[in-house]
C-alpha cells in the first residue's frame, strides 16, 4: 500500500487484560466498494487521503487491508436489554484501533458490519447497506445539531448478500467515537466480580475521558457524578430536537456521553410525548417522554457497579450512590426548563415560565402540531401553512409569551439570536431519509448526497430547503427496526 492515510495508532483497549476482549481481524469481503466518505471529519481528524485511490479506500475501509499499526479487537461488554441482562459484546464490530490527531485527541475507528466474533451468538456479523447509511445520515446530522455522538467516516458495499426479511446489500459502517465504553463494558466486569479488573476498568476510563478527576479522593463517586451530568445534558438536547433513540439499553449508553448506536431512532414530528417508531418497543418503554426516565434508570446501573469501589462498607456505598442518582430529577428539570427557555428566547427565569412552556406543547399535543416547525414558526418562519397557527387559543398563548419577552426587555434582534441557537430549521425528516435510502439502495446516491449537505446546517435559513422541512403527508405511522 502506497500509503497509511497518516493512521496515528495508539491501542491503548487493545492493551487491557485478555477478558476484556476478544483479538480479532475483520473478516475479508468480496469485492468492497466505497459508496460514501466524510472528506470532512477525515481532515478534522488529521487524516490524509489525497494519494489514495477509490479501490484502495474500498479496501481500507472494509477491512480487506488492515494499517500496519492496527490492533483489532471484539470489546466484551453485557447490558440491559428492554430492562433484562444479557452477556453480549461486538458481535458485528472491531476496533481496528485508537488514532491520535494532531491535538492528541483519540479516536476509536471501529468497523461496523465486519464479521462474526465470538460475540455473534446466532447473528452473522454482517449489516445491510440502508441501516449503515442511515447510522452516517443521522449521527453526522446530530453533529451538526450540536449534540454529542458518535460519527461516521465511510460506508463501504461489501459486494456480498445478507439476508434479513428479504436479501440485502452488505456494507460495513467506519464509525468514529470518543471510546465505545458503555455502561453495558463496567456491567460486564461487574459480573465478572473480578475486584482488580474493575477498577483496571475505572482507572482506564477515568485517564481516558475525564483525567480532571484523576486526583480525587474518591474516583468512582466523582465518575458518577460527571457521567450524571453528561448524559444529564444529552437527553435535555435529545429533547430539544425531539429526537428519539429507540434502543436505550445499557449497552448503548456511553460513558463518554455521546449519542451511540443510530439503529431504530428517528425524529418526532408531530408532538406527541409517547411517540415510539421501533417496531419491537411494544410498551413504549423508550418513548420521546420516557427518555429522561430510562437515563436514570440506566445511571442506576451504573452506579451498581461502581459500588465495590465506592466504600468498603457496602451501606455506605449503596447511600452515597443512590444519593447521586437520585439528584438526576432536579438537574434534568432545571436543565430542560433552561433548554425550553432557550427554545423560546426567554432571558432570565421568571415563576411562570414552566406554566408558559407546558402550555404551548399541551397546545402542540392536542392539535397535532409538529414540533420542529412550531419553532420555526415563532421565529417568524411561516412556510409551513397551517390552520391551527390562527386558532384563538394558540393567538393568546402568543401574546402571554409576547409579554414574558417584553418583561426583560428583550428586543426581537435579541430573542431571535437565542431562539435560532436552540430550534433547528431543518431535521432528518423520516421520509426524506427514506427517499434517500430508497434510491441508494437503487445506486442513486445523489438523494443521500443532498440530505447530508441539508442537513449539515440546520441552524441557517438556505434556499430550497422547504421539502425537506415539511413533515410527510403520509398517514402512516413510521416504523423502525433494531439489528438490521
Ligand atoms: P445493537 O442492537 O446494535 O446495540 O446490538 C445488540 C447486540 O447484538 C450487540 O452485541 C451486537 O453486536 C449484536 N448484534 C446485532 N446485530 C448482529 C449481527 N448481525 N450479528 C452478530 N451480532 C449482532
Ligand atoms: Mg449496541
């Protein structure tokens, strides 16, 4: 190979004791074939692809040719599944190692859809071309939205069938994440019972994400505490977009608190707060409304495991960990009210503002509005033309909100700043994504190409981005799928 694309390869995972993992080379497909590249993460992440041709990145990013400093690895971890434990792990994914740019920041590149490990149980280690371009659709829109996640550089056609309902397009995702640890990773030590690796576990994610807490006293209650807030603040911005993950198990929960695993998600468009689009989520256990609810309940998981190391009184542990998460309430309520304000340019905290906010998505639910464009709509953006904009109650509900802005003083050049940091214009619609999956899946990747550039700045009015603003006419209810 002429050249290494400027891999800088640090595996420091790969060097964790043996039962953390499993060694593994991807295993080779047929005739790869690269269908998309993110030239712009590439070059944020210091990576050089100007020698390279089509063939050898097809060859590069399916695993056909391994960087010479690669060490691939199949992680272990367990997790909860719909709330029932399970020993799981990469049963479709290698780590093919950890890349430092430039600043020193690492990278885990993992290749998605890469094979059978000993993980795999009865699955064939393989994905389907739709879902892994709809993983780099919708991770690299929440990129643009600013929230925290996992991205996507490459998605490469493996030139084999995977069978599913139907046969498929094979293709393998290149997925970019601050690390895959999970909750699900410490769940899986902790099952182990094994003292020393757990906290060869602890010290390894403290060095590696949070290395301000090295020093303290007390390392597992300060990790805790800062994996509270981060995943804190990711739901309040899931919430904000109204965007719904669909598969919130412990084993897709990060530690680093980055959006992780783009299977079954999707975005609400009307408002309704049980909204559910994953086929198999019967309860709605992983509903819009229930996303708060299942981030506690997995930071309670979490802080089992840490128990151990927490205090050698076992009552002391539990006390100090169940104090810790049960702050998650008041910090959720009062960073969703700030992040609501936020949506509706509100300076400042006034005693009326949850009722002001209740209100206006009461009034959403009951008329069917969709959620995005609400937004859009009070921030004078009037494209959608929908009757229930005139209706009497929503007028007065405008004019207390009118009120609440005046109250500090704010003028519309103020407002309108904060309103349009916060509301995107412009979302991964469901049907536009599936337009788009639709004719790549035909060979078509201009649709792809188009949502992606749409999509990269949704805080911007652009022109003729309309079509891909206005939810679908379509009455039937969106469905989505896990483990395709
Ligand atoms: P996910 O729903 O993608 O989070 O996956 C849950 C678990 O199932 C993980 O252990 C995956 O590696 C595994 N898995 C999902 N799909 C497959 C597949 N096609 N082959 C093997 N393992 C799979
Ligand atoms: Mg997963």
């Amino acid at each position: 190979m002429k050249n290494d694309l400027n891999w800088n390869f640090d595996n420091s995972y790969s060097r964790l004791p043996d039962s953390f993992k499993e060694n593994i080379d991807p295993i080779k497909v047929k005739s790869p074939e690269l269908v998309i590249l993110n030239r712009d993460l590439a070059k944020n992440i210091d990576l050089n692809f100007s020698n390279v041709d089509n063939n050898e990145l097809s060859h590069l990013f399916s695993g056909n040719i391994l960087p010479k400093s690669s060490n691939s690895i199949a992680q272990a971890y367990a997790g909860h599944q719909f709330g029932h434990f399970t020993m799981l792990g990469d049963g479709r994914a290698v780590l093919i190692g950890e890349h430092l740019s430039k600043d020193k920041k690492r990278y885990d590149i993992q290749f998605k859809g890469s094979g059978k490990t000993i993980f795999s149980r009865n699955g064939d280690g393989r994905a389907a071309l739709g879902p892994m371009l709809r993983e780099y659709v919708i991770s690299e829109s929440m990129y643009k939205l600013n929230i925290p996640t996992t991205r996507s550089l490459a998605v490469t056609k493996t030139g084999e069938k995977v069978i599913r309902d139907s046969t498929l397009t094979g293709a393998i995702l290149t997925r970019v994440a601050s690390s895959h640890v999970r909750v699900g990773t410490f769940q899986y030590i902790a099952a182990r019972k094994n003292i020393d690796e757990l906290k060869t576990l602890l010290d390894y994610v403290v060095k590696r994400h949070y290395p301000s807490i090295e020093d303290s006293k007390n390392k597992s209650i300060e990790l805790l505490k800062i994996v509270l807030e981060k995943q804190v603040d990711l739901v309040v911005n899931w919430m904000r977009v109204g965007f719904i993950h669909g598969v919130m198990n412990t084993d897709n929960m990060s530690i680093s608190g980055e959006t992780i695993d783009y299977g079954p998600c999707a975005f609400m468009d009307v408002y309704d707060p049980k909204t559910v689009f994953s086929s198999i989520d019967r309860t709605g256990r992983y509903a819009y409304c229930n996303q708060p609810v299942i981030t506690k309940w997995n930071l309670a998981r979490f802080a089992e495991c840490l128990i151990p190391l927490i205090d050698n009184d076992q009552n002391n542990a539990i006390k100090s960990a169940t104090e810790i998460v049960n702050s998650f309430e008041k910090k959720y309520e009062k960073k969703w009210l700030n992040m609501m304000r936020g949506k509706l340019g509100l300076l400042g905290e006034e005693k009326n503002d949850q009722s002001l906010i209740l209100d206006l998505l009461t009034w959403m639910h009951e008329m069917k509005a969709d959620y995005t464009n609400t937004f859009c709509y009070l921030m004078g953006e009037k494209f959608e033309k929908k009757k229930y904009y005139e209706n009497e109650k929503f007028q007065s509900w405008k004019e207390r909100w009118k009120d609440r802005l005046n109250f500090n003083s704010s003028s519309p050049k103020k407002y309108l700043k904060i309103m349009r940091s916060f509301n995107p214009l412009v979302i991964p619609r469901n049907h536009k994504v599936e337009e788009a999956l639709d004719a790549a899946n035909k060979d078509d990747f201009q649709p792809l190409k188009k949502l992606i550039e749409i999509l990269s700045q949704p805080y911007f009015q652009n022109k003729n981005i309309i079509e891909y603003q206005l939810p679908s006419i379509q009455k039937e209810k969106y469905q989505t799928y896990c483990g395709t």
